[in-house]
C-alpha cells in the first residue's frame, strides 16, 4: 500500500478524519500529563532526605544531644537532661525540627507571607557516630560520602579545651582536622563530575554550663591553633615520605599548602567550607540552654 493510497495512514493523516483528530487530541491533552506523573514519580524515588552527620570526642555529648532533639521532636519546649549511651556504630535518628525555627530555603520570603503561618515541622535525619579514636575513620568520617549531606555537627567538650592537660584538646583538634580535611577532599576530588555542594560545619561547644568552660571565642582559638600544629606537624610526614611540593599532596594539606596559617576562614575562603563555633549545654543544671541556636543552624542549613 503506498503512501499516496486512500487507505494510507498518511493520507488519512492529512485528510481531516475524524478518529485521527480525536486521536491526535488525546495524545496533545494526555503526553504533558503522563510526562508530568513520570518525572514526578521518578524525582520521588530519588528524594534524598536531609542528613546531619554528628561527629565528636567521646564524651562530648553526641548521643545526649540526640536524645534531646528527640524529645524536643515531640515537645519543642523539653530541657530534660537527656540519658546517654556507648556507640560503637553509626546510627540514624529521624528527628522534627520545630517549625518555629526558621529554614534557609525561606529566608528570602517575607514574615508576612501567610503560608509560613501554616508551616509543618520539617523533618530530617541525624547520624550520630562513635567518638573512639579507632572507629572514627570507618564508623564516622565515612559518613561523609552520604548522598543526602546538608551539614556536619562536630560536637567538643568546652570544660575540658582549657585544662592544663594538653592531652584533651589535641585529640578533639585531631579529630577536627581529619573531619575537615575529609571535607577538603570531597570539596576538591576530581573523580566526580557532579557539581560539588559546601557542607558547612557547626562547631557544638558543649558544657557551657560548667564552670571550667571556655566562651566560644576561646575555643574558637583554642582550635584553630592546635590544629594549625597538627597541620604543620602532618605536612613535615608528607615530605618526608618523597611527596613532591608541586604535585596533588597539597590536597592532602589541610587548607592547601600555602603560607598562610590554618584559620576557619581560611577554609571558607578557599574552598567554600563555612564553620560556626556555637555554644550550649545539653544537660547539667542548664540542660537544653542554647540548643535552640544549634536547631537554627540545623534550619538554615534546610
């Protein structure tokens, strides 16, 4: 049958019939709407929920504060002090975060905007991860890799920064560095084509309550420049195991290999990495002050 047949397909194309018009109209008002379904069933799928990754010293108070954002999860307004736990494994908490506290994904529309009246608590998931120094590589910095990563939490102990043992704050600055450092690596790995995201970090300056605590400007200081040491002391092993200067082992220096001395604003400036040095108490005789501050942060990274 050719193409210029009467009883083509072509021909009837053209010639006005009736069923290839009504055929051609439920094609024109039905594609949009499967198209529609399936790229929405498809991003659905893909949803990632946002994931917090909290990492610290043990002892700092992770696992205190999970269980306090779980009970704040349901009543916004508990301080109890919370029970704490020895993990030895990651483990993932779905949480609510207050929908008084504000998110970033709204900072841009007005307080006016009636719709935020209406705004249901959002929902997210903290990892918390082992503090023991043997478990931190493969139990907790591995975390990182996850998908659905807004911001990382790295909870220390502030009563314990300024103690005259030493011992306390370079273990925490260590470990600071390593998290950081891990970050520098995702942020500029050239195994992946996808557009790198920033994950900020919060630095939780726990046990405010405490009497031998140090304000958050101290333990901001305090921690830039014991790890400023561990940086320099880690770039000396670098050299001396015939790393070249002009080579990738700059990727292996935390804040690169420049002159400059290690600062958290280093670390924004050159590779987007924002960190916050905020302060609270989990328990204590002020158990649950601050921690609002901490649930903001968690908000604007949403």
């Amino acid at each position: 049958m050719g193409w210029s047949s009467p009883d083509s397909w072509l021909t009837r194309l053209f010639s006005g019939d009736p069923l290839v018009i009504l055929l051609a109209f439920l094609v024109v008002i039905a594609l949009p709407s499967l198209l529609h379904l399936y790229f929405y069933t498809q991003s659905a799928r893909t949803k990632v929920v946002p994931t917090f990754l909290l990492l610290g010293p043990s002892g700092a108070g992770k696992t205190s504060l999970v269980t306090l954002l779980q009970k704040r999860s349901s009543n916004p307004e508990d301080t109890e002090p919370a029970l704490t736990r020895t993990s030895q494994v990651p483990w993932g908490v779905s949480l609510l975060l207050p929908a008084s506290v504000p998110l970033g994904s709204n900072k841009y529309r007005s307080r006016n905007d009636v719709s935020l009246k209406d705004k249901h608590p959002t929902r997210y998931v903290m990892i918390d991860t082992p503090g023991h120094g043997k478990l931190r590589t493969d139990q907790a910095l591995s975390q990182i890799k996850n998908p659905g990563l807004r911001g990382v939490i790295f909870v220390v102990d502030a009563s314990v920064l300024g103690s005259s043992d030493t011992s306390f704050l370079r273990d925490t600055a260590g470990y600071l560095h390593d998290t950081l450092l891990a970050l520098q690596r995702q942020r500029t790995g050239k195994a992946s084509g996808k557009t790198k995201t920033n994950i900020p970090v919060l630095i939780a300056a726990n046990k405010q309550d405490l009497f031998t605590a140090l304000p958050t400007g101290a333990v901001r200081e305090r921690l830039q420049a014991e790890i400023e040491r561990v940086r320099v002391s880690r770039s000396k092993g670098l050299s001396t195991v015939g790393q070249q200067p002009d080579t990738d082992a700059e990727e292996e220096v935390l804040g690169g290999g420049g002159e400059d001395k290690f600062s958290f604003k280093l670390m924004e400036d050159e590779y987007g990495i924002s960190i916050d040095v905020v302060g609270a108490a989990v328990k204590g005789d002020e158990a649950g002050k601050g921690v609002r501050r901490w649930e903001e942060w968690i908000g604007g990274c949403l």
